[in-house]
C-alpha cells in the first residue's frame, strides 16, 4: 500500500467551492483550490499524540447494542413528556429559530414559502425517507456497474509518490463534495478501538441495513463484506482517510431558519452518500478497496488522531482551526 496509495505522514488539505475550468485530473490536483494553508498557530504533533489525553487502559471497542448512533432518539426519549411532547413542541422551536434569526440578521423576512419548499424537498430525499441514503453503510445500494478493476481492462495499478497520492485524492473528493478538510492517519492497534464491537441501531441509515451488527477484523478477506448479523472488515487495511462536508454555511443558516427540522443536516446526508459511492467506486478502479460504513466507528476520534482537528464541547463534531464546528465527519478505510 505505501507504494501505492501510500498515504503514511501525508496529511490532505482543504479545497473551496471547485469550478469546471481544469481539463483533466492532474491540473486539479496542482490546483491551489485543493491545498489547505493552516494558519501559522496550527502546531504540527507527532503521530499518536493528539490534542486530547487518552487512556488506552480504558479505550477499548465498543458494544453499541441497545444505543442509538445517533442521539436523537435519545434527546426524544429525554424530553419532558417524551417523544409525542418532543414532537408537539418542534414549531415553537421553528418559531425560536426563526427569532433568533431576526435577532442577528434584523432584514431577515423569511421564511418563505420558496424556504419552505426547499426544505421539504431535503426531508423528503434524506434518512430513509427516499434510496439516496442507503449508501451511507457499505454494501446497502451496491451498483449494477461497478468500476472495472485494473487487471480487468489490462492496465497496472495506480502506484504513485505519497505527496501525488495525497494531491490526487484531495482533487477527487473536493470535487465530490467531501471537502473542505480531508485527514490520513493510520489504522493501528490502538486506533482499531475506535471500531465499535457491535454497532448500534443505525437511524440515519437505510432501514434494510440495520445496526446491531457483530464488527468483525477478518484476517482472512481482502474485501469487506455484511451479513445478516455481522460486518466484516479486512485487518490487511492499515489506512484511514477522514472526510468532511460542511454542515451548513451563515448563508443557509439564515435562508433556512425556521423552514423545517435541519434542512442542511438533511442535505448534508444525501450529498456524503452520493460521494462515498463515488469514492468507493475510484478507489476500485484504481487497483484497491475502501471499507466504510455510517455505524462502524466513532468518526469524530478519526479527526483528533489525524490532526484534522480538536475535541469540542459540542461533542458530535470537531473543532476545526479553519471552520470552527461546521465540519461533519465520516471515514474511509483504505489498504
């Protein structure tokens, strides 16, 4: 894998909005819209030494069986009244944003019914309300035409220079849409803890996919593979490459405040499902496999220990130096 998509002590960049004006990929890895220039009060650390103490006596995989990936079902179930008084009460906290919103932005008039509208069509297209989502676990809408391998089309492996692989990859998910930070780390003895031992029920995946799965490291495979009770990922994969979209700008902030339940979150979960396949899929073709999956893992530990960022007191996302905690996070497995 070093020698080719060697990723060992490269850490990837940031890129902004990509135009269509580069005439191949070469010229949009160069490009200096996928290089992220941290600031001069970033400090690099050492591999294995990230911002945030661990205690590896402590740290250990995870069993999520009983837990929800996501906390909304808990924050429903804490609630005063529970989930029908959670429910009840969402227009006043719509009303409560909409104020907000007022407060910070006093020409703000929305929203409107072109507001309202927009947002209905996220909702409608995220979870698993529609098929886009169903990608956002490996193996739950595999395509009809997956990219040819190389030994297929007689052609050799992608093998290129860390630094290239890093430019090439930054190009390719930046114009996906997994921007703006991307991080390489390793996955090692110690950061295999991050792996849950048994998933949790997977809300935000696709309902035919569901979480409670055994998350088994299978010495024996070279391709990740999910049956009815267990996820199988290769321990030949020793790479990790930690991907962001943003969650949402001050733009969408304010277009959206009021006009539905977190229309750039449900936005946000089509758009990474959508580019994980197209990852998956270049990965393929260039000779090697990607394990992924929305459950698997605990995303945000993947940025601390690649130096993407720091821990936060948000918790779910991290702190960024670049776009503070607008940064959401998923991971791919590389080998």
């Amino acid at each position: 894998f070093h020698e080719g998509l060697g990723l060992t002590g490269v850490t990837l960049g940031s890129a902004s909005a990509l135009s269509p004006q580069f005439r191949d990929l070469d010229e949009l890895a160069n490009s200096a819209k996928v290089v992220n220039k941290r600031g001069w009060w970033v400090k690099e650390r050492d591999y294995g030494n990230p911002t945030i103490e661990i205690d590896w006596n402590l740290m250990k995989r995870r069993d999520l069986r009983g837990f929800s990936n996501w906390d909304y079902a808990s924050l429903m179930m804490a609630f005063p009244g529970g989930p029908p008084a959670f429910k009840a009460n969402t227009p006043k906290q719509a009303a409560a944003v909409t104020a907000k919103a007022k407060e910070i932005w006093p020409d703000y008039a929305g929203p409107t019914i072109r507001d309202k509208a927009l947002s209905s069509s996220f909702w409608a297209s995220a979870y698993g309300h529609s098929g886009y989502c169903r990608s956002l676990n490996q193996h739950g809408m595999p395509t009809e035409i997956p990219a040819p391998r190389p030994s297929a089309i007689n052609t050799p492996v992608w093998e290129g220079t860390p630094e290239e692989n890093a430019a090439m990859l930054r190009a390719v998910f930046s114009l996906v849409g997994l921007g703006p930070v991307i991080g390489t780390t390793m996955l090692d003895e110690k950061s295999q803890n991050f792996i849950w031992e048994y998933s949790g029920v997977s809300w935000t995946g696709d309902e035919s996919v569901p979480g409670n799965k055994h998350i088994v490291l299978d010495s024996g495979i070279t391709e990740s593979y999910v049956d009815a009770t267990s996820f199988h990922i290769p321990t030949s994969q020793k790479y990790v490459i930690a991907t962001h979209n943003i969650s949402c700008d001050g733009f969408l902030r304010r277009s959206m405040a009021g006009a539905g339940f977190s229309s750039t979150e449900e936005m946000s979960y089509v758009r990474v499902a959508y580019a994980k396949s197209i990852v998956e899929q270049f990965i393929r073709g260039l000779g090697y496999n990607v394990t992924y999956g929305h459950d698997l893992q605990s995303a945000v530990a993947r940025d601390m220990w690649s130096g993407v960022g720091e821990h936060c007191r948000m918790g779910q996302v991290i702190g960024s130096p670049e776009y503070g905690g607008l940064l959401r996070t998923h991971a791919v497995f590389l080998y």
